[in-house]
C-alpha cells in the first residue's frame, strides 16, 4: 500500500451538479480534478444512463450546466475565446451540446456575468447577474464620449470606492455597490430585463411553469446590509408583485414553490443569533400571507467537513407535496422530507458520511454521498429506503492502493453532561510497541461538524506518522441551537473545555502518544482555538494557526461578516463593552505564550483577514516566541479547499514541516 503524500490532491476525483433529465431516464454531473502541474483545476460534464457513466466534454473547464431537454445540455464558457468586451463589461457565453455526441455549439450570450439559469421556454431564460452600480456602460456611448468614458475606467482601476457594508467579501474581492440582479433574458433580441430591486443583492429564485410565477429573496439595502431578507412573488409575464410578509425580519435558508402554496425556512436570529436554526413557514404566492407550520430546530444542508470536495449542487427540492432537502444530524448528514403538515422524515439511509447533493424524481434519489473512510461517488436510493446502490468508482483505485488509516469513534462526556463526538487516526504502520507523535485538529465553523469521512490532511499525518485527533465540542452543528449555542461568555470557555478534555480522554485510551509530543492545528474558528490554546495552555509542543483570529475589535471592523456575525457571536461592542471584546480575543494573553506557533495566511481572505494573524504574528515575535507566517498572494479564506494546488501542497508542507521540527 502507497503512503498518502501532499501530492495526492492531484489523485482525487471530486463530484458534483448533479441532476436528473426532464424525463429522468438520464443524469448528468460534473467531475473535477486538481492538476498540480499546472497548477489548476479541471472540470468535464459526465452523462450517466442505465446506471453507466461516459465522459461528454473535453474542454476541462466545464464546471455547470442545465438541462434544455431530454437530450441537450446548457453550459457556460468561451470556448473559442472570441468575445472581448469593453473596460468594466463583461458576458457569459452559454453553449449546448447533445448528450448522444457532437461537438458543443454557442448558443447566445448574456451581456454580462450570469449565474443560476433557468429555461422559461425556448426563447427566454431566468438568471442572476452581477451588475456595478459604480461602472459606466460603454457599450452604449459612441465617439469621444466613449473614448473618454473608457479611459476613465482605466483610471479608476487603480483604487477603490468604499462607501457601504459589506465592502468586501471573501472569495468575492470587493463588493461594494456591486449587486447580484434578477432577470429575463430574451435570447432572440438579447435583451435583459430586470425584474428584482435595483439595491436588492439577490440569493436565490424560483420558478414555477404552470402559473408563470417566479418568486425571489435578498438583501436589499443600500449603505449596511443587515442580513435580514425580502421576498417577493410576481408574475413573469405580468405586471402584479406580491411582497410576502416577513417584515425584513428573518434570514432565509431557502424558498421554493410547493404545488399551490411557497414552503421556506428562515431564521430571526433573536434566540440564539446568527447561527440559529430555522423554524418552517408557509406562505401564500396570491396574497404574501405567512403561516409558521414547525419549528424542528433543523440543521438545514450538509456541514459536514472535509478537504476533499470541489463544486456544488442542489441541497434542495420541492414537489407538489413535499420539500426536501439535506440536514445534518449528529455528525452525518441525509435527505429529509418535510410535508404540509409539519412533519420531517428522514428519506435516505441512515448510513454515516455525508450527502452533498441530489436530485429526486418518482421516489427515486440519485446523490453525491461520501462514506465512512471513503471519498465521493454517486449513489442511488428510492425514498425511504435504508439500503442504496453505489453506481461510479471514480475513487476506488485510488482507495484500494492507499493506506487510508480507519477512523476509530472516541466519545465521551464532558464535565458539564454533554455528550461530545470524538475520533482518533492511527500512524500507519501502527506498533502498540512504539511511541508516536500527535496532532489534535480543530475545525472551522464552529457551526460545522468532523465525521468519519476521508480528510485528505489528517490521513497525509497519519502516514507521515502521526496519531491524529478530533472532536466536535460544543458550538459545532448536528446536535440543536442549545449545543450550538457558545457566545457571549461562553466563547472559548465551553469549546476549550471540551477540546482539552477530548485530549486527555485519548491521551488515556492511547498511551502510545508521547504527551511531551503533541501538536495542534486548526483553521479560521479552529484558528481563532490555535490562537487562544498558546495563551491558556503550555500543554501542546507546537501549534499551527491557520485564517485565524486573535482580535475582536479589529476583526469585526475590517471582515466581511465582523460587523454582524463576530459582534453577536461576542455579544459586545467596541464602544460599550471594549473590555468584554478584548477579554475574548486571543491577542490579550499574547504575553503568556510559550509554543512554537506557525501563522498560514492569505492576503485575500476577508473572512479573516490578514490583519489579525499578523498582530498575533508580531505580539509572538516580540515575546521571544519561535514563530512563523506563510502568506498565500492571490489565495482566500477557502485556500485549505479550493486554493491554488500548489499553494494547497506549500500548506501542508509548512504545517508538517513545523510539527516534525518541534514534535519528532
């Protein structure tokens, strides 16, 4: 058996978008690869029927479609390269292709950058697009006008305008003024028409054929977005628009058309803040009336983490009858069914893992699940059943010549009776002889959950020789708003008890872990935990700080989401309460620090920006502490996942070359 090395993210096929025919006698999906020499990723569409999958792109940038009909597919990208557009335009070029062969044909182009098309019929289609209020349409200027509009945007690309909240956004650079729009594309004329709030940032829509409804939800503000959504149902080819009543009060998780009435999910966020869950609602499209129908407490979508995915899907879908949809429970997540009467049903089997997409038709799923131990692949199931079918193999090679290490489940019991979910992976080549180094790895969130599915990074320790450990402590997802719930006081109290407990229960069911040899590494909140463990504990050799945080108050002035999520999750302010916030960043015990502490940073994460690490970076240094910081140019708050896989391979070299230095 091969070891796992950095590399190997070139090795691993990840899978996604997938979705059904009209007819659904057949099923289309996308599969990408990292290539590290050319230090990218790929994408093809694949076509699956009977069960059996052919590759039908070639293009290797192909990374969402559509269904037109039963046999063609709809998909983004400038093949031939021959659409240039004026300073501050853009286009999205749309091509389709035949599922039985031929080569892929341009279909039109959207004059600008689109996202989430729909077919209407054969002449108009629903998208989102991204519009700047700030840019100047040259297109539509002739002569010296256009001359001198053009150079003017030429200037202008050389500084920014801030004059609103969010200004920036990770993964998404600068936001500020930008919007993403509701419209109706006239793919004869090549006309767009808006048909959402020229402020509103749009998060999603529906539509529904057979009343020619289409129903959207967004922010729409202008100077601070204050999360709080609106939603609206109108009539496609109409004039009538129904404002439904949620009085800008509730952040919705989704809205979809539910036979005669809208079903969606929103939270108010007055409990539990940000990260509560949502209760249910029902509203009517002809009148906006909302009805509250369940409050479950449901952990909507798949949180369940890995490193090993690339792209997205549908998490959601709706019949006449039902709306279903991915939830996490526990630490795995499945497909429930929520009715009109309230009631959710688990509909998938109940097997440990992940469910990251689906589509569903006639009582059957199809689905990207990942497995115990295992990788993503493309399952089958019909509604109810406890037994599924697994229909590619794109990974099994790869996982029956590699020494992918077993993920052994260490429960236990906190001192305060809560139940915590916990996970040990073995060296490989594991002597109970032996003594071994270990890593406890902390994840992000906190509102995600760790599983026993394959994480590229911890089976890369495993066979560099290391124990590695894990936990869910309390903040994490899968188990309720109560569990969830650690701001305000208890943000770095409950979490850190857990995690130090969790360590000294493995430390004492493996007595094969030197404890004068034990690491620890953790991303963004894991981050923030790496940051606050060197000021409240001596008890780890080295620590690898990764998108961290370690300042309250400079964090939620300067980050996408620290004006509203880090404010609440702290519960003070900079102004009324400056002593809470500094007694909850890390940077406040910087002094006490003793451990080794590497830093991995990206210069383009305004999730957490690199303002933070670097102050912890310093604070350190200034201390006498050994330290290091790895900056990623170009590289985001996702680097860990989606970066660059150069940059993805230069990480794991920094984390595993701090921990062998210090650990072995």
């Amino acid at each position: 058996m091969q070891k796992i090395t950095m590399e190997d993210l070139g090795n691993i096929s990840t899978l996604s978008q997938l979705s059904y025919s009209p007819n659904g006698e057949a099923a289309a999906y996308v599969v990408s690869e990292a290539n590290v020499k050319e230090n990218c990723y790929h994408s093809w569409i694949w076509v699956m029927e009977h069960g059996v999958s052919r590759k039908l792109t070639n293009g290797g940038s192909e990374g969402t479609f559509i269904w037109l009909d039963d046999e063609t597919l709809l998909f983004p990208g400038d093949r031939k390269k021959s659409h240039k557009t004026e300073p501050g335009q853009s286009c999205t070029v749309y091509n389709k292709i035949n599922i039985h062969g031929g080569e892929a044909e341009e279909l039109f182009v959207i004059p600008m950058k689109a996202s989430s098309i729909r077919k209407v019929n054969e002449k108009e289609y629903l998208f989102i697009g991204t519009y700047n209020h700030y840019n100047i349409d040259v297109t539509k200027l002739e002569g010296k006008e256009k001359e001198e509009a053009i150079a003017k945007l030429k200037e202008e690309e050389d500084y920014e305008i801030f004059d609103e909240l969010p200004f920036w956004a990770n993964a998404k650079g600068v936001v500020n003024k930008l919007r993403n729009r509701l419209y109706l594309f006239d793919a004869e004329s090549g006309e767009c028409r808006l048909l959402s709030p020229e402020f509103m940032n749009v998060s999603d829509f529906d539509y529904q054929p057979s009343t020619d409804l289409v129903l959207y939800y967004g922010h729409d503000y202008q100077w601070m977005d204050d999360q709080m959504e609106d939603l609206y149902v109108r009539e496609l080819h109409g004039e009538k628009t129904v404002s439904v009543e949620l009085e800008h009060k509730y952040s919705l998780k989704g809205a979809h058309f539910m036979g005669d009435c809208i079903i969606l999910a929103g939270t108010k966020g007055e409990i539990y803040g940000n990260n509560e869950n949502p209760v249910h609602l029902m509203a009517d499209p002809k009148t906006g009336k909302v009805t509250k129908l369940a409050d479950l407490d449901p952990s909507m979508g798949s949180s369940v983490s890995t490193d090993c995915r690339h792209g997205g899907g549908r998490t959601m879908k709706a019949t006449d009858n039902a709306w279903y949809y991915c939830e996490t429970i526990g630490y795995n997540s499945y497909i429930v069914r929520f009715d009109k009467e309230g009631k959710e049903t688990v509909v998938s089997p109940r097997k440990n893992g992940s469910i990251d997409c689906f589509d569903y038709r006639d009582g059957k799923f199809l689905y990207v699940g990942i497995r115990s131990n295992g990788l993503q692949e493309i399952y089958t199931c019909d509604e109810g059943a406890q037994e599924e079918t697994k229909l590619t193999s794109f990974n099994d090679e790869y996982l029956a010549t590699h020494a992918v290490s077993p993920v052994e489940y260490v429960p236990f019991v906190d001192q305060d009776g809560v139940e915590i979910d916990g996970w040990v992976i073995k060296p490989v080549g594991y002597d109970s002889n032996k003594s071994y180094p270990a890593i406890l790895d902390v994840h992000g969130g906190p509102k995600v959950v760790y599983g026993d599915i394959i994480y590229h990074e911890m089976q890369l320790w495993a066979s560099e020789g290391y124990f590695v450990m894990f936990c869910n402590p309390r903040g994490g997802d899968g188990k309720g708003n109560e569990f969830a719930d650690i701001r305000g006081d208890r943000y770095g109290v409950w979490d850190y008890n857990d995690l130090m407990e969790f360590t000294d229960k493995v430390l004492e069911k493996y007595p094969q872990i030197d404890q004068a040899r034990v690491g620890m590494t953790g991303g963004s909140y894991g981050g923030f935990m790496a940051n606050w463990i060197v000021g409240h504990t001596d008890r780890f050799a080295a620590v690898a700080s990764q998108r961290s945080i370690s300042n309250f108050i400079s964090k939620c002035l300067t980050t996408d989401i620290g004006y509203y999520h880090n404010l609440k999750a702290i519960q003070a302010d900079p102004w009324s309460s400056p002593e809470k916030m500094w007694h909850h960043s890390p940077l406040k015990y910087a002094d006490r620090c003793k451990t080794p502490t590497l830093f991995i940073q990206s210069d383009e994460d305004y999730r957490c920006w690199m303002c933070d690490a670097i102050q912890m970076f310093t604070a350190l240094r200034m201390h006498g502490v050994p330290t290091r910081l790895c900056l990623f140019h170009g590289e985001n708050h996702g680097l860990s996942r989606d970066g660059k896989p150069k940059h993805r391979i230069r990480r794991l070299k920094e984390i595993t070359g701090w921990f062998d230095q210090y650990l072995k």
